[in-house]
C-alpha cells in the first residue's frame, strides 16, 4: 500500500470521526491515530474532553504496547478509566495494510460513568421491597369482586369443594378486609358462596364471639380497702 492511500484512508476515518462524534454527543470520544507518527498521533479526535486529549498528542501507554506487538484483531467493547475515575467503554478498530501491517486505529470512548450512576439509583428504587396487593379498581363493585376473589383463593379451594369451616374463613377474610363496609356485600358474598344472607350473618356473629373470646381480659381496678379503726 502506497503512503497515498495509506493517508486517504487515514483522512476518510478522520471525516468518520468527526461524524460519529456529532452524531453521538459529548460523552462519545472519537479518536484518530496515526501510528507512522506514535509520539503526535492523534490526528482527529471528537469530543476529546472525554479523555482531556487534543490533537497532535500522543498514544498512550497501550498504544504503545499494541504499536510494538500488533495485535491480531480489533479490541472490541473493553472497560477502561480515566485518570479522574471515570469508567469508559471502549473499542479499537485497526486499519492495516495488504499485508496486515497496523498503521492507524479508530477509537471509540464512551463515558458511561453517569450511566452507572444512574443504574445504582435504578436499581435502589427498583431492588426489593415489599408487596402489596392494590388494584386501583375504578368502582365499588370491582373492589368487592377483587377481595371476594383474595379470599377464596386463600382458602386454595372451589366453592363446590368449601366445607363449612372453608366459608367461614373465607366470610372472616372479607371481614378483616373490611369488605362488609360495603353496602350489598353480604348479598353478593351468600350469592357467590352458595348459601343465603342469614348465614353469612351468623358466620359474622361466629367470627365475632371468637374474637371477643380471644381478646385480653380487661382489669378491673381493686376494691378500695375501708380503713378499720384499730
């Protein structure tokens, strides 16, 4: 390859720079290096404030390594940092000659250091945090059909297959949810439990008198003791 074309190729990847450079903002460092010339190599660079490099400076210590040991392919997406810490990804396409001589390279900075920042304080508000069951439902009915549907799947069976203790549950469930606030809920809980009103009321009473029964004993305070003359 003539020295000719070894510059036209070396001037058409320094337009591409410049291109790409615009085209993908100031975090993307675009760079040009000229390794005929390894101390004043850059002879393109977009958004160099990247890396605080500018034309005419030189390869860097890698560079260098890589000037002396060609290397057999592209270095492709590698992390990288800057001397301020921040983190790059980067990659190195090598132009060659017809026998395989490196005598240029395009290199690609990308500062993703504000990426990762962002991505820490995803994460934070995304990690793990507890459940809880809300819907957002639009109406009272959706609401009452929402908590009826909870409680039979918490009892794990078919109304067809409840025993009188599955429904009781079930009745308690809605109660502890305040499902009974609602004003026809008692209808619509007998309908869907296949029995009437009356029952699902005395199931309350049941759930009720048992929650009494469990309830701590209120103190009564003692008796006051009449003094006794001596």
């Amino acid at each position: 390859m003539k020295p000719s074309e070894k510059q036209y190729i070396l001037s058409f990847v320094a337009n591409l720079a410049d291109a790409l450079g615009r085209t993908l903002g100031k975090h993307c460092e675009i760079v040009v290096h000229d390794l005929a010339s390894p101390e004043r190599s850059i002879i393109a660079i977009a958004n160099g404030e990247v890396t605080g490099r500018q034309l005419g400076d030189t390869l860097d210590s890698l560079g260098f390594q890589l000037l002396k040991n060609h290397p057999a392919s592209d270095l492709l997406n590698y992390q990288t940092k800057t001397k301020e810490g921040c983190e790059l990804r980067s990659s190195s396409v090598f132009l060659r000659d017809e026998k395989g001589a490196v005598f240029g390279a395009l290199c690609i900075n990308v500062d993703v250091s504000g990426l990762r920042k962002a991505n820490e304080w995803l994460q934070e508000v995304l990690g793990p945090t507890e459940s809880i069951d809300e819907r957002f439902e639009h109406s009272v009915d959706e609401v009452l059909e929402t908590l009826i549907q909870n409680a039979i799947s918490s009892v794990g069976k078919k109304v067809v297959d409840m025993s009188r203790g599955d429904k009781v549950a079930v009745v308690a469930y809605l109660e502890a949810k305040g499902a009974f606030l609602i004003r026809y809920s008692v209808e619509r809980v007998a309908e869907l439990l296949g029995m009437t009103k009356y029952t699902v009321y005395n199931y309350l009473d049941e759930i009720k008198g048992k929650s009494e029964e469990a309830a701590p004993a209120k103190e009564t305070p003692d008796a006051p003791v009449q003094a006794t003359p001596s």
